[in-house]
C-alpha cells in the first residue's frame, strides 16, 4: 500500500525547549509527518514533549541512540514502548546480544525498533579514524545484516546506502533515512546527502529532515515543498 508522502516525513525537532519545540509542532502535527525527538530536546524537557505531541494526535520517534550493555539497552527500550512512541533507536554497534534484547522490548508493542548503522556525519576517512576498515557501505550492511539476524525490523542509514540495502534485504527492512536536503541547501554537519526526491526514487521509506523544515522563513510551506517533491517522485 502506497503512503502518503507527508507521512514519509520525519520532522527533526532539535529545539532546546519546550515552547520553541511546541511553536514548530504545532503547525505540522495535523499534516501526519513524525516528529523525532533527539537528545538536546529531550534532556532539557524529558518525556513531557512526547506527550504533547501525542496530545496533538501526531506520532514520535525517539531518538536517544542507545548503545550500552544489553539489559541497560533493553531497559531502555522498554521505557521507550512505555511512552508509547512509535519508534526508536539503539546503535548497532552494540553488538547481537544488545541488539536482540532491545527488540525483544519491543515486542507486542507499536514500537519500531531502529538499528543505527553509520552515521551521516561519518564518511570513509571518519571511520578508519576511529578504526573501522570498512567503506562506509560495506559497514552499513555488515551492521544491517548482523540486525536482521537479530529480528530487527529496520534500520537508519545514509541515503548512499539505500539501493545497496534493497539490493540485499528487499523491502525486508524499513529503511529510514537521514542526510536529507533540498537542492540547494546547505549540508551543514551532513557528508553522505541526496534531495528527498533522490532518496526516495532510492527506495527510503521515511526521510529525517531537520534545518531545511524548522529553519525555513515558513516551516509549514518548506514542509509541503518537500512534500510535493516527494509525491512527484514517487
């Protein structure tokens, strides 16, 4: 079943507190985008925002990352499924066993569980750096391979990774996509980007935008802009 595009949209809310994180919410909760709350939102507000969003009848992915020892992560999730949000994350790199607790979690829940692969920020050179051998792609799919061994259900990976990942797991895994940006944008901490309508001509199921959205003169109209691309795209 084909989904509306504005429901492919994962608005990143990266405000550092409530009132300026509600003033962007506000206007979008009607549209059907999610809204991802990361780490600066909710350590300065907690899980109120997660209800206010859902007060607003719009969906919430949290994403905290979480990359501990196993029954730490598991825990974790389970706090996660009991905010009721609809995804969130753990980092792949924790390895199997975290990574099959924290979907067991989830489970029997409306809970998406997301495996971090590399992160956008993070190119070739970054990860040799920090010891890692592998090409960026060859990374993603080692770490989505080892997920989907794990009974994980999708995975959060560059646009570049994308026909790579369909190649490999079909539409086995939901792939979310960060690294997003409208021609023209400034790519900002960004390495590996496409336009929304290159990662979803891809094959991404939802696209994570942040600054092109919440930095716009008008976030609602930079919103349907994307939208449209999207729609045009698919």
């Amino acid at each position: 079943m084909s989904v509306p595009a504005k429901e492919k949209i994962i608005v990143a809310i990266d405000s550092p507190d409530l009132k300026s994180a509600l003033a962007l919410i506000s206007p979008l909760a009607g549209e059907g985008c999610v809204f991802k709350i990361g780490l600066q939102l909710f350590t300065a507000v907690g899980p109120s925002i997660i209800k206010e969003i859902q007060a607003l009848g719009a969906r919430v992915f949290l994403d905290l990352k979480f990359h501990d020892i196993p029954n730490t992560a598991k825990e974790a999730v389970k706090s996660a499924v009991a905010l009721g949000v609809d995804m969130t994350t753990i980092h792949l790199a924790g390895g199997p066993a975290m990574v099959s607790e924290s979907v067991a979690a989830a489970e029997n829940s409306k809970t998406l569980v997301l495996g971090v692969t590399v992160l956008t920020s993070m190119d070739d050179e970054t990860l040799d750096i920090v010891g890692i051998p592998r090409p960026a792609t060859d990374q993603v799919l080692y770490l989505a391979e080892m997920g989907a061994n794990c009974r994980l259900r999708g995975v959060v990976a560059s646009p570049h990774e994308i026909t790579p990942l369909r190649e490999e797991f079909g539409h086995g895994l939901v792939i979310v996509t960060p690294g997003v940006r409208p021609a023209g944008s400034d790519k900002g901490d960004q390495r590996r980007v496409m336009t929304p309508g290159e990662a979803v001509r891809c094959g991404a199921d939802y696209l994570v935008i942040g600054r092109p959205i919440t930095a716009a003169a008008s976030p609602h109209d930079a919103f349907l802009w994307i939208a449209d691309e999207i729609s045009e795209a698919t």
